[in-house]
C-alpha cells in the first residue's frame, strides 16, 4: 500500500511538472466588476448529496476571475469538494494590480503577498475570496474542471453547511467582510459559465 501512495504521488508531481497549470492572460483593467451577491433564503429545505446532510444557507451567484485553483484528494472535505477556486473581483480581477500579488493555496487555504500594491491591503482581502466548490452534478463538475485560471467566470448556486451522521460539520461563511480560518465560502454550484 505504501509503495501505491508513494507511486502516485511521484506520478501527480511529475505530471504537475511536466505539465504545468495553463493560464489565460485577458490584460490590465478590471474584468469582474461587480460584488458576489448573497440573498438569503429563510429555512431552506436540506438535501442528501451522497452520504451528506447538505443546508442552504443563502443563494449566492458572483462573476469573478480566477486567481488560483487547487485540487485535493484526502479527507471528507474532497469527498464533497475536490477543488478550492480562490476569486478575485473588482479590483482583485486587474491583472495590471495583479502582476504584483502572489497567490497560493496549500490545505485549503487561499494565501496572498505583496511588497508593492496600489491599492490599501484591506481592499485585496475584501475583494478576494477561497471558496470550497461542491459541484451539484457530473455536468457542473466537467464544468469546473474545464475553468483556467485567469479566466472570467459566473458562478451560482447556494452558500451551504455540511453535516455527516459521525457529527463532522463544514459551514460556509457567510460574509465577504471576515478573514482567517472560517472565513471561506463553502459554495455548492449548480451553475458554470466562462465569460472569457
């Protein structure tokens, strides 16, 4: 079993470098101008995704530019969501501000630095997002898969929380306004379009 994992993990990391992420380069100016928008939906009825107790919290929809994407494969979270997108819009969608943030994401978490920004650093976090994407369906999942980073996308469907019968709990964060732990979007998608 030991050499299995070992086996894949050399395969993944080859592929990774062998084959690195693309990117889409669209210029400088603002490509998502508008702020995610968060309805809320009262006591919405939960729903079984597999063995998941799945509760909308809000509906929530946001046209934004992809700053970074990162796939995981272990623990109940990648059973429901297999990819974090971490979102940029307004500001945060100019890849001219851009060309001076470096952008990470390691155990789901979604990290960004800079020596030189234009614009105050209250406003990056405001205007950026790491949100654990549960795709609806197999449809919504190619879908996803499909989206390269620093492209323009339009995303809908519902902020939820996540409940398991062993009383493991995931909930989505509610608010644009909060950072650190907690403060991630837990977005079940059942829509996906590229804009460009």
């Amino acid at each position: 079993m030991f050499r299995l994992i070992m086996f894949l993990l050399v395969a993944v990391l080859a592929w990774q470098w062998l084959w690195p992420a693309q990117t889409v380069a669209l210029g400088p100016g603002v490509m998502a101008g508008e702020t995610p928008i968060q309805q809320s939906i009262g006591d919405r009825e939960a729903f079984m995704l597999d063995d998941y107790r799945v509760t909308p919290l809000a509906d929530f929809s946001i046209r934004a530019k992809l700053l970074s994407r990162k796939s995981y494969f272990l623990g109940q979270e990648s059973d429901l969501s297999p990819v974090d997108f971490a979102l940029g819009w307004g500001p945060m969608s100019d890849e001219e501000l851009l060309k001076d943030i470096e952008i990470s994401q390691s155990g789901r978490w979604y990290r960004w630095r800079t020596s030189n920004s234009s614009i105050p650093l209250r406003e990056i976090s405001l205007n950026s997002a790491n949100m654990h994407i549960i795709p609806a369906d197999d449809s919504v999942a190619e879908s996803i898969d499909d989206v390269i980073v620093g492209q323009v996308v339009d995303l809908s469907g519902y902020l939820v929380r996540v409940d398991a019968d062993d009383g493991w709990r995931w909930v989505s964060s509610l608010t644009r306004q909060d950072t650190g732990a907690g403060a991630c979007e837990l977005f079940y998608v059942q829509q996906v379009r590229i804009v460009y």
